[in-house]
C-alpha cells in the first residue's frame, strides 16, 4: 500500500506563497508544519502519511540541506550534489506511486508548509512554478522524485540510482521538457544516460543533448522507441549520440519539443 501525503488547495497554496516568498530560509525556520488547516487528502488509495513520517521526512531533507550550508549560506556550487542525494531520498523514503507524484496539491504541501525553509534555500525568492507545482518538472521538490524515478536503474541492485548524476539539471530539464514523448519513457532515459558520453570537451554537452533528443524524436515518426526494451534501445541511442558528436546529422529550427514519439505520434 502506497502513502497518502496533504494536498493543498490551490487558494490556500497561493495565500502561503504570498506569506514566504520575500522571506529567507532562516526566516521560514519557525514556519514549518506538519499540518495545513486546507489541507485535504485522497479518499483512497493509500493509508495516510502520519505526523511522525513527516517529521522523518523533514529531517531528512535539513539534513542533506545542512550539509550543503542550509540555512545560511547560499548553496552554488553545491546544486548537483544537493539534487542528486535529496532525489534518491525522496524516492526511497515517500513510498509514492507515479499517480500519487502526479498531484500538483501534495507538492505544493511539501514546499510552502513541510519544508517551506528549505524550498526558499535552494531557489530564493522561488518562482511561482518551483513551490506551487503549477508544473511537476520545475517544482523543488516533484522534479527531484521525478529524475529518481525515469533514472532508477533496477538491474544495479548495489546503486539502483547511480544514474542521477549523468545529467545536471538544466541538462535533465531538456528531457522532462519533452515529457509526452521522451520523457514519457523510463527505458528510453535510462538508455540515453547510459550510453551519454562522460567527456564533451570542444562541445557545448546542452546543445549535443538537444541534437540527439530532436532526432530521437524525428526517428519515432517510423520506429516505435516506447516498444522496444532498453537492451534493444542502447544501440540505437548510442548510434544517435554518436551522429551528433561527429557532425554526421544536422537539425533544423523549429523543432516540435513535446512531439510525441512511436506509438503516441501523429503523422
């Protein structure tokens, strides 16, 4: 049985947004709550996540923030390294299920009244997107589970997450952005992360990843990429990298960035 976690109202959410967002994280400190007087829960589905498992959870996080420099010091440099081990820990400790991490309302309860210190920490005068969940894959919190999840690499029963540190953020946005088609599969992401080269020295890597995602895509007009397993798909992947590093294929302007792939296009 999945977990249940608050949800909270979108009026509400706002009101609370309003309340943090010019405040710092040493601010917020006395701001934190397990309980939200909106807040609501699913009827079904799951049993509900109690005070003491969202304490657990608080905890957790400070302390993977603290070691970072939350709450005074700024975290610069430290943002891969934060990211990576606080995805591997919400995705281990939450006990969701993709549709339960779907919900905008439960995320926006993780950030603006469980851990609305630490959310005002890593993004400072957040953006309405990286609290209120109005898109899963800029939230602070919900992209974070997000990455683990399409990353998590079962075969590696040692690390199943040693994948999360193949792309920095601004990198994994690229793909989250194409979320109805290469995003949308799990075998296609591990593939590219395996096969994605280690050394992009002479090349922008942003721009490479961009390439190979746009005739990624362009292949799925003909060929069905979500059917094939990743033992079939790593191959191909690694041929696409490999056109795009040496210069073999050219894109054009103007690509569709959500185009959907193999079975979800429309010729």
């Amino acid at each position: 049985m999945s977990t249940l976690y608050p949800r909270l109202p979108a009026n509400a959410a706002r009101e609370r947004y309003r309340e943090i967002m010019a405040r710092d994280a040493a601010g917020l400190a006395g701001w934190s709550d397990t309980s939200h007087l909106a807040q609501y829960f699913a009827p079904t589905g799951g049993g509900r996540a109690t005070v003491e498992r969202l304490s657990v959870i608080r905890t957790q996080v400070v302390e993977i923030a603290a070691k970072h420099g939350f709450p005074g010091e700024p975290i610069r440099r430290a943002v891969h390294d934060f990211d990576t081990e606080l995805a591997r820990t919400l995705h281990t400790s939450m006990d969701l299920v993709p549709a339960e991490a779907a919900i905008r309302p439960m995320w926006a309860f993780f950030a603006l009244v469980l851990l609305p210190d630490v959310a005002v920490w890593r993004f400072p005068q957040p953006p309405e997107d990286r609290v209120l969940a109005t898109d899963i894959t800029r939230h602070v919190f919900g992209r974070l589970w997000w990455r683990a999840e399409l990353l998590r690499d079962n075969v590696r029963g040692d690390d199943p997450y040693h994948l999360l540190v193949v792309f920095p953020e601004r990198n994994f946005d690229q793909i989250l952005a194409r979320r109805r088609s290469i995003g949308g599969s799990p075998e296609l992401i591990r593939a590219l992360a395996k096969e994605w080269p280690k050394d992009w020295t002479g090349m922008d890597e942003t721009e490479a990843l961009r390439d190979v995602l746009k005739h990624l895509m362009r292949r799925g007009a003909f060929q069905d990429l979500f059917g094939l397993p990743e033992a079939l798909l790593r191959p191909e992947v690694a041929r696409t990298i490999s056109d795009v590093r040496h210069g073999r294929t050219r894109t054009r302007q103007g690509d569709d960035i959500g185009r959907p792939v193999g079975r979800h296009a429309r010729i």
